[in-house]
C-alpha cells in the first residue's frame, strides 16, 4: 500500500507552532477512527466514509493544511477526500518558491482558486497555471456525468417554466384580429380613433416587457434567499394567476363594439393590461433562474445541452401559442380567451410535480447545508455515498464556497449561513463592478443586447409585411409564418446535439456570420420589390434569418451566464443580463418601425452592421466553456 507522511516539523517551522496545533487536531480526529497519521490519505479517506462521524469532520475542517506533497509523490495519484482540510494539499514546487504554501487538489481548478487567493504574482501565477494543466485536469467531468431518471425527472419539470415563458411570447400573434374586434380596439380603424385603439393593443402587448423588467431585478435577491426550487415554483403560481387574469378579459363576453360602452371596453383592456404585466413578471424571473438552475444541477458533459433545452423548449411553446391561435383551431370569436388561458396547464402540472424538482446543490453549498447538497448529488448522478465523483464535484463546490467566504458547516453543525453565499443579501450591485464579475457580466450583457439588436424579433413581427409586399397572399404568408416556427424548433434541436460537441464560441461565430449574410440577402429582397425571384427570395432569407439565429444567438446567450459568472454574484448579475436582453429588446421593436420609415427596403442594414460587429466580438473575447467545470470556467476567466 502506498504510504504517505505528515511532514510535521516542516509545518512547524514554517508557521511558528501553527502546525504543531493543527496536527495535534488531526492526530485527535483521526484517533477516534483509529487511524494513524501515517495512514495513506486513501485509508484515511475508506476510514471517514465508513464512520461517518460528525464530530471528526468538523475537526478537520478547522485544521490548518498539513499534507504536504509534490509532483513525484506517491500521494499524488490518489483520488483525495472531499473534506476541507484533508483533501487540501500544499504543493510545492521550483517555480512557486518565492509564493510559500498554498492549498489544492490534484485538479487544476483547485490549483487556480488557491493562487487567487494567494497574492502571487502574474508569472507565478501563469507558470503554476501551465504546471497545473500539465497534470490533466478535472478528471472527474468525464465519469459518471449520466442523464440519469432524478435529473431527467428535475429538469422536465423546471422546463415547464420555459414553457410558460414561450407561450406567453407567442399568445397575443395569431388571434389578435378577433382578440382586438372582442375588445372593442379593432385594426384598420382610420382618424384618431384608429390610432388609440392601435395604441391601446401596443400599450396591451409591450406592458409585458415592463413585468419581465421587474421580475428580471426582483428574481436574484429572491432566488438567493428562498432558494431555486422554491423560486421556479412560486413563479408557476405567478404564471397561473396571470394567465386567468388575461383571459378574464372576455368575461362578460363583449357585445358588439359600436354598441360596447366606452368605460366597458376599458375595464376589459385594463384587466387584459394586468395580466400581461403579471406573465411578464413571471418570465422575466424564468429568464432569470431557469437558467441558472440548469447550469447548476447539470454535470459539465450534459450543461450545454441542457442549458439549450431551456431555449427549444421555449420555441416549442411559441409555436404551440402560433397554432392554437389560428382560426381554424381557437382564435375564433368564441374560443380565443381558451388561448390566453391555456398557459395555466403547464403552471398546474408544474406544481403538482413540483416534488420531483429537486434544489440547486450548489444553493445548498452556499447556504452551508452540505448534507442536503451531498444527498442531492447522489440523487441527481444516481450514485452512492461513497462514489468518487460526487465527492469531488462536492469538494469542487465547497471549494469555490470557501474561496468566496461563503458556509461549510454542514446543515447539522450550528453553524450559520454566510450572508454573502446566499442567504439573499449578500451580493451587491458594487460587487458586480470587482474583478471577479466585472468581465464576466460584460460579455454576459453584451451578448444579451447583440441577441435582440440582431433583428430577429423584427424578422418574426414584420414578415408578414414582408411577404405581402412582396405579392403573397394572406394563405400563404400565414403558413410561412408557422413555417417559421417550426424551422426554429428544428434547428434549436440541433443546436442541443451539437452545444456539447462542437462548443459554444463556434455556434455563436456560425449563427452570427450566418445572420448578417441572411440580412444582405433580406435587403435586395426589400430593396427591389416585385421582380420576379423577390417572392423566393424573401422567403429564403427569412428562413436562413431564422435558422441561423435559432443555431447559437438564440441559445447561448441564455446558457453562457449561468456558466461564467461567479457562484457568490451570479443570481444578481443573471438578473441585470436579463434585464439588458429585456431593455435591448424594447428599443430594438420600438427603433424598427422608425428605422423602416427612414430607411425603407434598406431598414435592415444596421441590424446586420450589428451582427458582423459582434462575430468579431464573438471571435476575440467570448471563451469556450465545452466540458469544464463551473469552477474551472470561473477561475480561467480570473486569469484572464
């Protein structure tokens, strides 16, 4: 058996009797398994898992690092335990001399968080970080990382929230003509009357954008403090009560508008107003959290695919929205409030499987309850208490929980949650301006403003004026228009099979470049009205449009955040990205109708001046996050 040694008089000498105490600690927790220091740290570790002593562990935890080891060391092989304490070790090495002792695991990421916190210099960071790469790191990402029934079952049921939010996006298309005749704002209408009844359902469809705002800002204090389970939940409720209040709006039903009272007609656009801002609340907090959550119950080899699920599901939902609501299903005079109200099915389902979804462990990490973040691992990555990999993805957690000040006490210990992990008051806006967010919320807002400055909403709101401009009839452009969505659903499932496998920067450079050909080809469309390929080719380029942005701009905006933006600040900084793609969004949909009139055929020149701006952007700054651990993508982008 390999055998390794404290090296107790090194320690001593090196921090003044520090060490002596903190062997004597370790010496006293190990006794009570009957283990001896000069145990190997695999037999200590086999020791600790069979006991599963309390007591022991919390002695370990405050123990200063004792182990000390080197690249040639026997230990350095072996899988190390995921306790703070006795799964640190203190390298040492040439190169890092001058920088004296600092903690890691054998995984690079460890490696990287010890050197922030250690003040060493630029090179000496830079030469530990290539010396740590050499090693092969973060084994554990490709073992074990399964799509197993528990996550299967707890991601399906947190995707019931993306599609609330789709639907929502693509309720009020469709059946607008009767919905408006029903409400007595009808289209078409000439004078001033027509243009307050045009304003009025303006005012009904953008009131949405003004509750995801505040559901955007509100959602990161809330799913710090209560948690991302009970967050995701809450908005089910959120989502059912605002779809009842819109479809209330029908309730009396309305008689004909000439005969319709001013104050009645009113009452019931003033109601269909408070329902938009309540779904809006609601989406603005799952633009949020989902996300967020996906990234945090998913093992890296599945993150990107999953994290892209939130994406599908949501076009999935829109196209349901944009079929329910054409008249030959429910957008009849009748049957329309059934579209606004449907949206309260997948809140219900939601909540009655709400058992199935299980809580973020990395949340109970932050919050110190380690048991609970364990017990959740083993559920989500169907394993044993003793199974290698969850312990090291536990460790990786607690690890960055340490680094960040936040709790390792286990939930039974006493001791208290940090506020600054979690407990919902910790991060701050002036945190989001230090080094370790800064960067990361940069590119996180950025990409958000490039999605909805691409013109993609435009493409969706305005191809019907489009393709009538171009000879087509009411027939035919109805059917591009579901065309178009179902086109999206397609190309977002393959970008679900391709994220893990080609990456998320080359998704991104292919949907972005892909875009601003698809708009030079839309322009001559514009451009040059009524010749006789201009039919054809609206309609390809509408489609190229799509499918382009449906491969990498679509998704990866919402999945790139959850993945680079630090544990102790990322339900925060989620919610100002979100709430960049909501405000980018609103000028984007109000500039166009502005920039068409001004520009006319040429209206989408900027969007694609835009969109080849950002694949250099893209190309220079956006890193790749494909396999790596959350720690991992953190700490490179700390190295920067």
């Amino acid at each position: 058996m390999q055998r390794g040694r404290y090296g107790a008089s090194e320690e001593r000498a090196r921090d003044g009797g520090g060490g002596e105490r903190g062997i004597h600690k370790v010496a006293s927790a190990l006794g009570m398994l009957e283990r001896r220091q000069s145990d190997s740290l695999a037999g200590i570790k086999r020791g600790l898992l069979a006991n599963e002593r309390r007591a022991t562990m919390t002695d370990i935890r405050v123990a200063p690092q004792v182990v000390r080891f080197d690249r040639s060391s026997p230990l350095a092989d072996l899988a190390y335990i995921a306790q703070p304490g006795l799964t640190s070790r203190v390298a040492t090495h040439t190169s890092l001399s001058s920088m004296g002792a600092f903690t890691s695991s054998r995984t690079s990421s460890h490696l990287r968080l010890a050197l922030l916190d250690s003040g060493a210099s630029k090179a000496a960071r830079d030469a530990a970080a290539s010396y740590a790469d050499a090693d092969g790191a973060d084994e554990y990402l490709e073992e074990g990382a399964g799509f197993t029934p528990a996550l299967r079952r707890t991601v399906g049921v947190a995707l019931l929230s993306s599609f609330s939010f789709g639907y929502n996006n693509g309720n009020m298309n469709t059946q607008a003509g009767v919905q408006r005749v029903a409400l007595g704002i009808p289209a078409g209408g000439t004078g001033a009357a027509g243009a307050a009844a045009d304003n009025a359902w303006a005012l009904c469809v953008s009131l949405f954008c003004v509750g995801a705002l505040v559901g955007c800002n509100l959602s990161g204090a809330l799913a710090d403090k209560w948690g991302r389970r009970r967050f995701l939940l809450s908005s089910a409720i959120i989502y059912l009560i605002g779809g009842l209040l819109e479809a209330a709006c029908a309730l009396p039903p309305a008689p004909e508008p000439a005969a319709a009272p001013a104050s009645a007609a009113w009452a019931r656009i003033a109601l269909l107003m408070a329902g938009r801002v309540v779904t809006g609340v609601a989406c603005g907090g799952s633009t949020v959290v989902l996300p967020m959550y996906l990234g945090e119950v998913s093992p890296a080899a599945l993150r990107g695919m999953l994290g892209t699920a939130f994406q599908l599901t949501c076009v999935i939902a829109m196209t349901v929205a944009q079929v329910l609501g054409l008249g030959s299903v429910l957008g009849t005079a009748s049957r329309w409030p059934l579209v606004l109200a449907f949206v309260a099915l997948p809140a219900l389902l939601q909540l009655c499987l709400g058992r199935l979804l299980v809580e973020s462990p990395r949340w109970q990490c932050a919050v110190g309850d380690i048991d609970g973040a364990q017990a959740t691992l083993q559920l989500l990555r169907d394993a044993g208490p003793h199974d290698e990999v969850v312990i090291e993805e536990l460790d990786l957690m607690l690890s960055a929980t340490d680094r960040l000040g936040g709790a390792v006490g286990s939930a039974g210990s006493g001791l208290a949650p940090s506020a600054g992990a979690g407990g919902g008051g910790g991060a701050t806006l002036r945190a989001l301006l230090q080094p370790p967010t800064r960067y990361p919320l940069l590119i996180s807002v950025l990409l958000m403003c490039l999605q909805q400055l691409s013109g993609i909403n435009n493409a969706f709101n305005y191809s019907t004026v489009f393709l009538k401009a171009n000879g087509m009839g009411d027939g035919a452009v109805a059917t591009i228009a579901v065309l178009m969505n179902v086109g999206n659903v397609f190309i977002t499932l393959l970008s679900v099979y391709m994220m893990d496998r080609a990456g998320r920067r080359p998704l991104l450079l292919a949907s972005t470049a892909g875009m601003a050909a698809s708009t030079v080809l839309l322009t001559a469309a514009l451009a040059l009205p009524g010749r006789s390929f201009t039919p054809a080719l609206s309609v390809i380029s509408i489609l190229l449009f799509v499918g382009a942005f449906g491969i990498g701009l679509g998704p990866v905006p919402w999945l790139l955040p959850a993945e680079i933006l630090p544990a102790e600040t990322r339900a925060l900084a989620s919610s100002v990205a979100a709430s960049a793609n909501w405000l980018a969004n609103f000028v984007a949909s109000q500039a166009f109708l502005v920039i068409a009139n001004a520009l006319g055929g040429f209206a989408f020149v900027p969007f694609g001046a835009a969109l080849a701006l950002g694949a250099l952007w893209v190309a220079r700054v956006v890193p790749e996050t494909k396999g790596k651990s959350l720690e991992q993508i953190q700490t490179e982008l700390a190295f920067g």
